[in-house]
C-alpha cells in the first residue's frame, strides 16, 4: 500500500511537470576542471539490428554470447546506456501479441527462436548487471523497405491496408490517422508495462525522407482529417509537423500513466532548421536536410514542452563539414534545448577517419566541445559495432582518456528532484570466499524512488571526502555489497556509500572507515 501512494504521488508530480514544463535557453560553458574527469555523464551506444544479417544465423546460446561479449566491452570502454532496436520495422526483438518477430531476427518475420529466446529480456537483465541502462529504440512509422519483402500473413498491413502507405520503395503507416498513432502507443505501453526498460527510443524517421520529385501520398488522410483539425492546403505542412507533434505527446503520456519514471527519448536528425529556412534566422549555419521543413519533426517544440526527456541530435558530421559543420551544430544545439538534457550523437568511423591540422583524428577536438557546454550531458556512440571492434583505437582512447573513471548518468531532475533515503548498516563482512563492504537499502528493491544502485567512493587517511570527483569512485553496483582489496593490512581507508534512485538523484553518503 505504501509502495503504491508513493507511485501515484510520483505519477501526480510527472503529470503536472508535463503540464507546466517550458523554460528559458541559455548559453553556458562547462569551466576546465569539468571537462577530463565528469562524474556526470551519458555515455551510450547503439545495437542495431535492422539489416543485421548475424542474428539469424545464430541460436540462442550463440546469441547470449555475441550480446554478453559485446556488453563486457561496452562495460570496459565506459558505456552507461545501451539503445536496442527492438522494433526496426513494425516488428519485434522481444515477445510481442501485436507485432511479428522481427525477419532480422530469424530471416523469415513471426518465426520465433526455436527456444522461445526473446532478446530484449536477456539485454535488460545483462544490462542491469552491468548497471548499464536499456533504452528500447523504436522506429515509429517504418513498415517494410520494399514492397516485395514478404510479411506474415496476418499483419496488419493485410488487415488495414488503408493505413498505410507506399513512398518510393517502402511501405509506411500513415502519420496522419489517428488510429495508427493510437497503435504506436499501445506498442510502447506493452514493452513498458512488461519489460524493465529505462527508456524507451526513437530515432530521426518520422515522415521518411523526401524523394525528389516525389510527394508524400497523403492525400487520403489530409481529406479525411486536415480540415476537421482545422488545417487547409496552404497549411499542409504545419498538419504534418501536428501529427507528429501529437504521437510525441501521447508517447509521453502513455509512458506516464504506465511506468512514469521510465524516460521518453529522440535522437534528430542533426539539424533542427538551417538559418536561411528561418524568418528571424535562428537557424543554424548549415545547409542540409531539416528536421522541421522535411522531416516534420519539431524536436524544439518537443523539448520546450517536455514532451521527450532527453534529445540527443545525431550531429555525425566532421569539424569543418562545409555543409554542417560539428561544432557549429553542438554549439546551436547547446543554445537551443531549454535547459533539459541534451546529449550528442557521435558518428565513431566518420570521426575517426577525419583529420585534424594537427594529423590527429577528430575524437579529442569532438570531445572536448563535447563537453565544453553544461547543457550539453554527454555523447552516444554510433554504432555500437565500431566499439566493439576498438575501430581505430577510438575504444582504447575511450578508456585510457575520456572514460578513464566512471561516470554517473546526469539527473532527471525537470522529472523528479528528490533524493532516495541513505544506506544503512555499512559494515564490512568475512566470507569463506570474500572481503566485502555491505549495506542495507533504505526502501524496496523496484521503488523507482528508493535506491536503485549505489555508488562506492574510497578516500585514503588524510584525504579530503569530495563526491564530486569521479576519480573517488571505486564502484558502481545493484548490489548492497562490494569486493574490498587487500592492501597489507596496514593502509587506512575511508568508504562512503551512497544510493541513486531510477532518476539518478544521489543520497547522501555513509562512511565506513577500514583498514586494508
């Protein structure tokens, strides 16, 4: 019962956030001390599985494998979040009553594994071991690539045909029905209401890119519904930008009322508008695709009203791209985010490859701007893969410079400000095995508002206690307990532990003094 009070008072606290949520931009610089060693940060990668022609060749023992070896690297290289395609194309990679198995996933779509292996299960338990997030990326509208590609007998495409639509190649569920937003939320509430997922995620594909010559066939539905919305030919596109604008919304919404501590998303399209498409040119200093123009995708608007709890612009092109330049893009995108978290999507090869004057590649220069904005959180990788493989030693400068300590992801806090109670009972503990370090969590495992891990700080005799500094933390874990060294027996140590709530709010700490 107490468990409950605490869930409706936090939905009640979303539900008014959501309502009330808009606030000032404002230009900030991260101060050098910050920049090496941020105790905050995301740091993420993608798993992709559309056209990932692996996975069906594989079993399940195989499969627990590949995603084991992969996360221990992604865990090595510093990695705090993990984004799984788990619905490339109106499918899944989980176990789903309204959607086929995913083709990706076996080569034939709404054939299971022979074992019943449902991918996204053994990645959220993986990932929380690891205490890693797993942010669940959907692709909203995406049906098929090609009108020749085979779907299951069953699927929705053959019983509602007239929501969807075709568009060069591919097939489409049409933006501008409602019943196919109503859909789309009945998806996420599903893998939220099942699933322990932190977040669920979307990337640039909202209306698809726009074909040369070709309009989107939408006619249809701009009939049925444009003029009852109260939008007229003229305003076409604003009727677009609006049915984007309502999934977002009703997203978040549905995401509220069934897990509300689970985050809502976006990675854009790196460029919101160029200054040339804007009236008062608030665009930025580039020339290419735009999210608002072609995309229909009004990410601003999306952030201002807290309709998303994290945007992370895939800015994957080089410092000094004639087109659109890297810093240019962090810099507006810096500028541009009203003050809620804002991380950037790093594109690994691109930066890799490029050169700097100096001959060096581009990964400490997009770093360092990286982080040179407080509004700016952290960076996500692309792709995963490129990690995995250390391509160009980007894995090994990751752990040798940027991710040497760890890092804590930053704090929802426009969501929930408070902080989880302290540990009790630190104390350390003999077994036949091991030395820990344990504790008590202040609360029930699952309550999103008590301590969902912890944090272990170590600080020799004579050193001042400073949280702040991630090369104090020793550990980050799910459990109430930690492995301590042994050191001769003679060298003095102070622990402090502290617990993080689903949120990531930071308790207070508790110190235990030892000798080890």
């Amino acid at each position: 019962m107490k468990r409950y009070f605490r869930y409706q008072y936090l939905l009640t606290v979303l539900l008014v956030g959501l309502i009330l949520s808009s606030c000032g931009s404002k230009k900030t610089v991260t101060s050098s001390a910050d920049l090496q060693y941020p105790k905050r940060e995301f740091r993420g990668a993608w798993i992709q599985t559309a056209w990932q022609g692996q996975y069906k060749s594989m079993n399940s023992t195989q499969m627990k494998a590949y995603f084991t070896d992969v996360l221990d690297k992604f865990q090595t290289a510093g990695i705090n979040a993990v984004i799984f395609q788990v619905r490339p194309q109106a499918d899944a990679f989980y176990y789903s009553e309204l959607e086929p198995w995913s083709s990706f996933l076996t080569g034939t779509q709404g054939k299971p594994m022979a074992d019943g292996f449902d991918p996204l299960a053994f990645l959220v338990e993986e990932c929380h071991k690891r205490n890693m997030e797993l942010h669940a990326w959907l692709n909203p509208y995406r049906v098929s690539l090609s009108e020749n590609q085979v779907l299951i007998k069953n699927h929705m495409y053959y019983q509602y045909p007239d929501r969807f639509v075709k568009y060069g190649t591919q097939i489409f569920f049409d933006p501008g029905i409602p019943a196919n937003r109503d859909f789309i939320c009945q998806v996420v509430k599903d893998i939220v209401k099942r699933y322990n997922v932190d977040a669920i995620h979307m990337d640039d594909y909202f209306y698809p890119y726009p074909i040369a010559g070709k309009p989107f066939p939408d006619d249809r539905s701009f009939a049925t519904y444009g003029a009852s919305q109260g939008f007229d030919q003229a305003h076409r596109d604003d009727w677009r930008r609006n049915n984007v604008n309502s999934l977002i919304k009703e997203i978040k919404e549905t995401i509220i009322v069934t897990k509300p501590w689970v985050r809502f998303g976006i990675s854009p399209f790196g460029i919101y508008r160029n200054k040339r498409s804007t009236p008062n040119g608030t665009g930025s200093n580039t020339t290419g695709l735009q999210n608002y123009d072609d995309l229909y995708a009004d990410v601003k608007l999306w952030v201002k009203n807290g309709w998303i709890d994290y945007n992370m612009p895939q800015i994957y092109w080089e410092i000094g791209h004639k087109a659109a330049d890297y810093a240019t893009l962090v810099e507006w995108w810096a500028n541009n985010n009203f003050e809620q978290p804002l991380y950037i999507g790093q594109d690994v090869k691109r930066t890799m490859d490029a050169v700097m004057p100096s001959g060096d590649n581009q990964l400490a220069e997009k770093m360092r701007l990286s982080r040179s904005y407080k509004a700016v959180n952290g960076n996500c990788f692309w792709y995963g893969q490129n990690i995995v493989e250390n391509y160009r030693g980007v894995t090994s400068s990751l752990i040798a410079n940027y991710h040497k300590y760890p890092s804590l992801i930053p704090a929802y806090t426009h969501m929930y400000r408070g902080t989880p109670k302290k540990v009790k009972n630190v104390k350390e503990k003999y077994t036949e095995a091991a030395h820990l370090l344990v504790w008590d969590r202040d609360g029930e495992k699952g309550d999103p508002l008590a301590g969902t891990y912890f944090v272990v700080y170590r600080f020799a005799q004579g050193q001042s206690e400073n949280l702040e500094d991630a090369r104090n933390i020793v550990g980050i874990t799910r459990d109430t307990k930690y492995p301590l060294p042994y050191e001769g027996g003679k060298k003095k140590y102070k622990y402090v532990v502290t617990a993080v709530d689903a949120f990531h709010n930071e308790s207070k700490g508790v110190a235990k003094k030892l000798s080890l």
